[in-house]
C-alpha cells in the first residue's frame, strides 16, 4: 500500500533555508545513485583534495527558523568519498565567531589529525583554516562530526565512504548513505540546563495513576503495588529509556523530518546496499524494513558474516551496512527508524516512483526497563522479597545473578564478585534453542550467553586444534574457537571514587551480547545482537591480551553526573599504555542507560566469544549492568580520546588515553 506525497507536506519538509537539501544521500554514479526530486542532491565530494566552510546558517525544519551549525551550507555536511591507499589533503575553514573542530569517526590516522582539541590539536579558529592530511588506510562506512562544544547536536556532521583497493566479496547494484539525525530547535546549552534542573525534563512517557490502575487489573493490587514499591525505594523510573526525547527532537533521516519523507528509487529486483550511519547526539534507533529482510554485511565500517535479520539497534555513532532486495514493482518499502523510547522516528522508502511512498508503519509500544536492564536477577529480588512485577520475556532468568544491589536501597552492600556459570557448555546444542529461529524467544537467551560465556578455555591448545582440524579437512577459517571469557589477567590498577555522585553500583554484571535490549526482545522479529557479529575474515592468530582494564561507567541520574570510576574528565589522571601491547578493556555499566564508548585512534576487537571471528569496531554499546569487553592493540602513538558517544554525557564521561614507545 503506498500514499501519495502531499505536495504542502513536501514543501514544508524541503524548507530548509540555505542549504542544498536533499531526497537522496547517495553516494557517486559509479557507485549506482538516483536522480533526486527537484534535481536537488545532497552534496558529494570525491577525489583527494577537499575544500570545507563551517559557518552558521539560519534553517527550517520543523517550521521555526533556526540557527545551525553547517559545512558548505549543507545538512548533513557533504558526504566525502575516499579512495583506500590515497593520501587526503582537506583543507577546513572556521567562518564562526568561535572554535571549531572536525574529527574523523573511526579512521585510523596520526593523532594530530584526529581533530579533537587539546589532543595534539588546537582547534580550528575563527577565520582560520586548517590542513588535515594523512593516507586512507581502511575501506567502508564511517563518519566525521564536531568535537567542540555542541556543534554536533546543530548539524555539524557528514558521512565518509572509502572505496576499498581490492573488490569486497559483496554483489549489489545501488549504493545510498541512510544518515540518522536529531534535530532540536532549542539550543544544546537549553536542553543540557534543563537535564541539569531536572533529569527527566523530556521524558513525557512516565507512569500515571491510570497506569497503575492498569497493572492492577492484570496482575493484582498486591504485585502491582509491591512493583512501584520497589521502583520507587529505588527512585528511578521503569521509563527512563531516553535522557533526550521526541519532546524537543525531529528525527532526521539525511537531514529530512518524516514529513519531508527521503525516498531511494530503485528497479525492483536489484540488490541495494543501504549504508547506515548513527549520527544522532543522543539517540538509539531502530531501524526495520517492514516485509522486507536485509542482511548485515558489515558493522563500523569492518566486513562481517552475513547474517539476515528483520530489525536491528543502531546505537550512537556506530555504522551498520546491509544488502536487500525490494520488490519495489509491487509495493514501496518503509525504511524505519524509531527512536528507542518511541518518541518518534525517521523514515523514508525504497520505492520505484519517487512520488509514491510507503505507509509509515504503526510504532511499536514504549519499552518499560526490567531488572535485567538495572542488572538485577531474579534471586536477587526474591533475596530482597519483592514481587518481580514486569519482567516480561525473563522466565528461564534465575540462574543469572545480575546487579546485586544498590546504594539507596535498604540492606545495599558496596562491593560484590562474580559468580561464574560451571557447566558443561560444550554439550549443548545452542541451534536448538531458537537462537536463530524466525521468532526468536530471549525468555532464556541471556542463560544462554551467560553458559557460552563462562566456558573456561584458558588450558586448551589451539594448536592441537587446529592440527586435528586440518587432519579431518575443515575449512579452519569458518570454524569457531571457543573464547576464555574469563582469563587471569594482571589487572591495571586505576583510582575509582565511589560517593553521593554514584548512585548505582553493579555487584555482578553479566555479558549480555545475545540480548536485542529493552523494547526488542520477544517482538516476534529476528533482531540483531552483537552475539551475531563474526568477523569476516579468520582472527585465531591475532596475539592475546596480557593485561586488563577494568573501567566502571558511572552516575546519577537525578543531579545529572556523568564520570569513569566516579571521576569526570578534569580529576582523572590519563591512561597510560605502552605502544604495541595488547589490552583487553572490560566497561562495568553501573548505570541503567545504553552508554556508546569510543576510543580514538585503534580498533576495539570484541570478544563475542568466538576465538576466530572477533569483530572489529570503533564504537562499542554498553548494555545497562552489564559488561562487556574488547581488545585493544595499542599501535598508535599519542594522546587519545576516550568517551561516551552521547553528548550530554561526553564531558564526564572521557578520559585522555596516552600510548608511548
């Protein structure tokens, strides 16, 4: 069923002044585009040499003028094509009355270039112009982005594809960029004033009188009673899924609001590969196609195992590639991105007429968080003797110990261990749990992940393996090695401040990588987990970690603080690491918010517990009391930012990494 495009609608949404709007953010002709509406097309530069203007300039998105943050007078900022092996020489000028800065998401280059002021960069001034130059190492999908002040959350964005040397193993016939935005017409200084006065400013989805009374009809006044109880002892709200919401942001998708409607044209029958981008301040999306499966082909720029999956989370500044083929001759399709509280979305179509677009598909409930999601299991809770009221979708759970307890609670301890699973995990059949299923059940999923991920193998002999597989004539590059997810490593010792300003503490946290998260599980659709990242090609030979640091994500809520190990940026002494060693990073989410980490410089190797296909990434999700970890080899030399991804948390929430010969 398609609808036909209001022509007011339509000129509305376009009315973005002084900017080269456009319908399709695709990448060049040789890469298979399309024709826009109004031969308006969002700017895209190619070659070796580029020439960039931040400025400010007034636009309309939502019908109120406002001022933006642009480069050459674009929303998103031109889409820049690389070359894999080119050396790049841009060239950006600073036409504001303040500093400015552009960093280059993901790209491995020298410190001096990675655009963050204070680390080996100054900023760029005003009325100054500065020359990044350095050599494309990498192929795929990334992104650059302001890194001074606010800048990002006022436009200060573009997408970056880099033409690989050699050809992917990839067959597709159009090739578009899917950027996802939030726009807000406040200003950034307003909206982080008022999550400073009041925490859940934006959030208009808290509980009502009304909704108790619900919750009493379907599970009695005695659970419903002890489960507000409980949540409100604990002075946090079962719908705090957003700091920001749809309250104040449009969700953009290529710089287009859903009235404006991006749409893609393509022949039905060919392969589409859509390149998406999370170039949100501070948004989770997720994203489907309703009828339509697209398979992931690659994340954060880096080539995986296909996989074919009906929905998948895109959190804050990470990429995700995927290949569909629409039957565009017979229905247009909706590219749908809701906002993770389901205050809104971005959307646009894949369509064979431009002027026809799809139906926007009804949104689906707001999510309610559970005690998995603050970490909690169920014998905790049973432990404490409260009703375990709202733990949809966690039968099968009580196994898992989750966030022992928390400060602010009655009987709240300080310290905890983890309790690790002893069973045999190499006898189970993990096909026959639905794991892959069309309508996958994740009532025992995170069970699941904690028996796989508690396998010991820090005393098997890879290379006994590996000998015995090529004697039985396996193709060792698509065998999986189990992973010691548990390994004795010397840990880094790091000062950690607990007090007033940490208002959660995680006694045992749990890798959580086949959870899909609050909102996703149990929806009747295949949805991505990071569980499901293989990387492309075989990584048993990469060198093991041999040290760990543990870091603790850290905050609260209520005053609005944000820290690593209870410290913000201005108390932390840096992290200091010797150039070429290999560290496994373990991230404690003490907090019950998704939290983006993203390290400057080198790549995170996550552990997803498969020896031979770790995944590469620059950005890496950290579930709420949960953990997760990666490996770092420590092969750039230089100062380095460490963050949360999320703007309004980033000036907390950061640390300067320093690597030394």
């Amino acid at each position: 069923m398609s609808t036909q495009l209001n022509r007011r609608q339509f000129v509305k949404g376009l009315a973005l002044s002084s900017l080269t709007a456009a319908l399709g953010s695709h990448i060049p002709s040789a890469l298979a585009g399309t024709a826009p509406l109004n031969n308006r097309k969002q700017p895209v530069l190619t070659g070796t040499e580029f020439d960039l203007v931040i400025s400010k300039k007034t636009v309309n998105i939502t019908g109120t003028p406002t001022e933006a943050t642009l480069v050459n007078g674009s929303l998103p900022a031109p889409t820049l094509v690389w070359q894999e092996g080119d050396t790049v020489t841009i060239r950006v000028k600073n036409e504001m009355d303040e500093d400015s800065s552009i960093h280059w998401h993901g790209i491995i280059l020298p410190t001096r270039m990675d655009g963050v002021p204070g680390f080996s960069f100054a900023g760029i001034k005003p009325g100054e112009t500065y020359t990044y130059q350095f050599t494309v190492k990498q192929h795929g999908t990334y992104w650059y982005h302001s890194h001074s002040g606010y800048q990002e959350q006022t436009g200060l964005y573009g997408a970056i594809v880099i033409l690989p040397k050699e050809k992917e193993p990839l067959e597709y016939d159009k090739d578009f960029v899917i950027q996802l935005s939030d726009w807000s017409d406040e200003h950034p200084e307003t909206i982080y004033a008022n999550l400073k006065k009041q925490a859940d400013y934006y959030n208009y989805t808290q509980r009502t009188v009304g909704d108790f009374w619900k919750e009493v009809q379907q599970k009695g006044f005695s659970k419903a009673w002890q489960a507000r109880k409980m949540w409100n002892e604990m002075r946090m709200s079962d719908r705090d899924i957003s700091d920001v919401t749809g309250a104040t942001y449009t969700y953009l998708m290529n710089g287009l609001s859903p009235n404006a409607h991006w749409r893609a044209v393509v022949t039905s029958g060919q392969k589409v590969r859509l390149r998406f981008i999370n170039s949100s301040a501070m948004t989770f999306f997720d994203v489907r196609i309703p009828g339509l499966k697209m398979t992931v082909v690659a994340a954060d720029g880096n080539l995986v195992q296909p996989v074919e999956v009906d929905e998948f989370r895109i959190g804050v500044a990470e990429t995700y590639d995927v290949i569909v083929e629409p039957d565009t001759a017979s229905q247009p399709y909706a590219i749908f991105a809701q906002a993770i509280d389901r205050s809104g979305y971005a959307i646009g179509s894949l369509t064979s007429d431009a002027t026809q677009l799809a139906k926007t598909p009804a949104m689906d409930p707001v999510p309610t968080l559970t005690m998995v999601d603050m970490g909690m299991s169920m014998d905790d809770m049973q432990g404490m003797g409260h009703e375990m009221g709202g733990m949809h979708g966690m039968k099968g759970m009580k196994g898992m110990k989750g966030m022992k307890k928390m400060s602010g609670m009655p009987g709240m301890g300080q310290t905890g261990k983890m309790a690790h699973g002893n069973m045999n995990h190499g006898e189970m059949d993990h096909a026959k749990m639905g794991h892959h299923s069309k309508q996958p059940d994740y009532t025992h999923a995170l069970t699941m992940e904690k028996m796989k991920m508690g396998m010991d193998t820090s005393n098997v002999n890879h290379a006994e393996h590996e000998h015995s597989m090529k004697t039985m004539n396996v193709d060792l590059d698509k065998t999986s090695i189990p992973m010691d997810m548990h390994p004795k490593l010397p840990q880094i010792e790091v000062p950690i401040k607990w007090g007033p300003h940490t208002t959660m503490r995680a006694m045992s946290p749990q890798y959580r990588l086949d959870d899909p998260g609050v909102g996703l599980r149990n929806n009747g659709r295949r949805v991505l987990t990071y569980a499901d990242l293989k990387n492309r090609y075989p990584t048993r030979h990469d060198p093991k970690p041999t040290k760990e640091l543990v870091l603790h994500l850290t905050g609260n809520m209520e005053r609005y603080m944000w820290q690593i190990n209870g410290i913000p940026l201005d108390e932390a002494p840096p992290l200091k690491f010797k150039y070429g060693e290999r560290i496994r990073i373990t991230f404690i989410n003490d907090t019950m918010m998704n939290h983006p980490m993203h390290l400057h410089g080198v790549w995170s190797d996550l552990e997803t517990g498969d020896e031979n296909h770790i995944p590469r990434k620059h950005t890496v999700i950290v579930q709420p009391g949960s953990k997760i970890s990666y490996r770092v080899t420590m092969d750039a030399e230089g100062d380095w930012a460490f963050h949360c991804h999320l703007l309004y948390h980033m000036m907390g929430m950061f640390r300067r990494v320093q690597i030394r010969q």
